[in-house]
C-alpha cells in the first residue's frame, strides 16, 4: 500500500515529488495557501501519485520482458554408461602386449559360437574363448589364453573417454577366468600398430581372485582417471586364475563417458 504526504509550499518554493520507499511526498506551490481548498490539494497528489505508480509499473513490465528473453546457455552434459555394445567392430586377439604390434588375430577360438562379438551382445549366457598361442584343446597350462582379447571401436561415439571396466564370468572352469587385464586408447587407424596405442588401466578385471565366483554373473566394476576421448580401444588379458586350456568370459565391457 501506498500512503501519499502532501505538502502545501509558501510563494517561491519549488514543487517536489518524490518516493521513498511505499511513500509518495508531493509539495504543491502555491502563493495563498488560503485560496487552495484540500480537494484540490488531493487531487493534484492523487493524480501525481497515480503517474508515479504508472511508471513504475511500465518499467517493472519492460524489466521483466527483457529478463524473459535472456534466455539461459545450454548446459551439455555428457551420459556414463557402456561404451562397448553388440554390433559394435571388434578384432580378436592372441600373441600380443600392451605396448606391442598385433601378434595374431582372428583366430583360436574354439568355434563359431564363441568369438570376441559374444563379450559384448550383453548376456553373460554367451561367452568370448580363445586358447591363446600355447593353448589348444586338452592342454592344461598356466600361459593359455593370456596374451588374447580384442580391439573395438564403439559406434556409440568416435571420441569416447573409458572410466571403467566390467566382466562376467562364463559358464563353466573357473580357471580360465581372467583376473587382470590391460586397456589402451587410440584415435589412429592403424589398430594393428603397437605405437599406436596409449595405455589407460593395468590392473584387475574385478573377478574375485581368492575364491571361485559364481558362473555367469558380473564382478566388481574397476575405475580408473581419464579425460582423453578415443576412437578404438584394445584390451588384453595379463593373468588367469589358474591353469587351464584357454582364457574365457561371458562380458567384457568398457565404461565411460559419450
């Protein structure tokens, strides 16, 4: 509520008008006060007032219109989820390190139903085997299957950046789960090229190592410091719990940001 003072000016003021806070100060000049009746005195303060309120009014509007087309920036923000997905281009591998050239690919596994696309078609009743330069039917040593894995390059994104890992298990021979892996990142074409790759994680699939995990079902995801996007990743099994024909998983997905 606005309360409007009114005050009456002997001859040679000047007429002020003014607003502080919810009150409006109107001075009237007037050279007989006696002559000015308090109608007319109202409603010169009235119709002032009425002005100020007015303007007031019209630039809160005007203020407000131009607040309402400021429109705010588009904040972008990026989705964590799997990187790797079925249908995604993957290479398998065997022979080969960290660091090194491709030592063999597209072979030993132990048939059609088990090749490096099952490690990503997203269920763990599938499964990716390969025995691995020293490995091979009915042979029972710790080296088989350490050395393969895959090169992939995720549809999802040509500039992904990797975070994490997450495996699953098979459906059968414990030994031949994978207990550590390493990762690497590229944006160059040539896959087959050791210099090619930049090495990200060095370290455990998160299969729990000292006791035998249920078949079938995920380990614990493993996290890792990133913030360079890539175009293709390859990943190598290090190590496997214990001797056996081959090295096998039913998932092995890479995490990270799109």
């Amino acid at each position: 509520m606005l309360l409007v003072i009114l005050l009456l000016l002997p001859t040679g003021s000047s007429v002020t008008i003014g607003k502080i806070d919810n009150f409006i100060i109107v001075g009237i000049m007037n050279s007989s006060l006696a002559r000015v009746s308090l109608e007319q005195c109202l409603y010169i303060a009235t119709s002032t007032a009425s002005s100020m309120i007015s303007t007031t009014s019209s630039s809160t509007t005007e203020t407000s219109s131009t607040t309402s087309e400021t429109s705010s920036p588009t904040l972008t923000t990026q989705s964590l989820g799997r990187i790797t997905q079925a249908g995604d281009t993957i290479v398998g591998l065997y022979n080969t390190t960290a660091g090194g050239s491709t030592g063999g690919k597209n072979g030993l596994y132990s048939g059609p139903s088990e090749t490096p696309i099952y490690a990503i078609d997203g269920s763990t009743s599938t499964k990716y085997f390969n025995y691995g330069v020293t490995g091979g039917s009915n042979t029972t040593a710790n080296a088989p299957g350490i050395g393969t894995g895959f090169y992939i390059t995720p549809s999802i994104s040509n500039a992904s950046i990797a975070v994490g890992l997450l495996f699953a298990t098979a459906n059968d021979r414990p030994n031949r789960d994978p207990l550590s892996v390493s990762l690497e990142g590229t944006n160059s074409d040539a896959c087959d090229s050791g210099s090619s790759w930049t090495l990200l994680y060095n370290g455990s699939t998160g299969i729990n190592v000292t006791s035998e995990p249920d078949r079938m079902t995920y380990g614990i995801q493993q996290n890792f410091s990133n913030t360079t996007p890539y175009k293709s990743y390859r990943l190598l099994i290090t190590s496997k719990r214990g001797p056996d024909d081959a090295v096998q998983y039913s998932e092995a997905h890479i995490i990270g940001y799109t």
